[in-house]
C-alpha cells in the first residue's frame, strides 16, 4: 500500500527546518562519517535541501564517492533527513541561492568555478518537536526499491513523492 506524503506533513517540516540557519551534513568517508555545520539556502522546502560548498573541499570529494547522507537539525525542534546529495554546478541556481553572506563567507562569489551547490533530496525525514511536554515524531520514506513503506514501528509512515 503506497502512501502520499500529504501537504500538511511537508508542511511541518518546512516550518521545523526554516527556523534554523544552520545544520549538520553528515557524509561517508572511507574511515566512517563525518559531520560539520552548513548554512542553509533559504528557500522553500519541497523535499531538497541546497547548501553551497568549494571543489576543493573533503565534503565535495566525499559526495563524488558516496551520495548518502544525513542533514540534522537542532533548535526548538530537532529534525534529521536522510537522502541522496549531487553535486550541482548551474550558474542560473547558484546566482539565485546566493547572498552577501556568502560572499563573506567563501571570500569569493557565485561565478567563481570553483563554488558549488550541494542538493541533498530528501529521502526520509524525522522530526521531534516539542512543546506542552509533548514529543511528536513522524517517519517519511520514499521507497527507492519498490519494496514495502508500511513499518511496525511507531512511527507513520508516508511516501515522499520527489
């Protein structure tokens, strides 16, 4: 039985993660995972997430080897989604997502060849959000091997539809 992530759930994410300026992207190396903080571009969460990065950096060569990866979140709600990274290089998107922030930042400027987008698609996302003692916790997944999303665990589970 296939399940459709329903506006209202993407919607909670979108409002769980806008808050929060930073996150931590994990990747795989050969020696395990790594993570470290990223800004996040801030446009309207659909199921990908943007974030800007150098080609000479280790998290570059890293996605190059392994597109898994995780992006946490922490602030008056902790979100983690999993999904798949690629690197993208289009001048169009990158002058779009690009601000003087990052011109500080990387100390150079969205034209730069060197300067890329990481888009991570969403493959999964968790999210605990508190407040009035409460602690809600949904599961999306998307089923990339066509076999069943329906889980025994307590969490729902929904179909992300990217």
């Amino acid at each position: 039985m296939s399940h459709m992530i329903k506006q209202e759930e993407m919607e909670t994410l979108r409002e769980l993660i806008k808050e929060v300026d930073t996150a931590m992207l994990t990747t795989v190396t050969e020696e395990g995972l790594v993570s470290r903080p990223m800004k996040t571009q801030e446009v309207e969460f659909d199921g990908d997430l943007w974030f800007f990065t150098k080609k000479e950096t280790n998290k570059y060569e890293e996605i190059l080897h392994d597109q898994d990866v995780n992006v946490a979140y922490a602030g008056k709600s902790y979100v983690s989604v999993r999904g798949r990274a690629e690197i993208v290089e289009d001048l169009d998107k990158k002058k779009e997502l690009w601000s003087k922030v990052y011109e500080e930042i990387m100390q150079t400027s969205y034209d730069d060849p060197n300067v890329v987008l990481i888009k991570v698609k969403a493959e999964a996302a968790e999210y605990w959000e508190t407040g009035n003692f409460t602690k809600k916790i949904a599961f999306l997944y998307k089923r990339m091997t066509g076999q069943s999303s329906i889980s025994i665990d307590v969490n729902e589970t929904v179909e992300l539809n990217n």
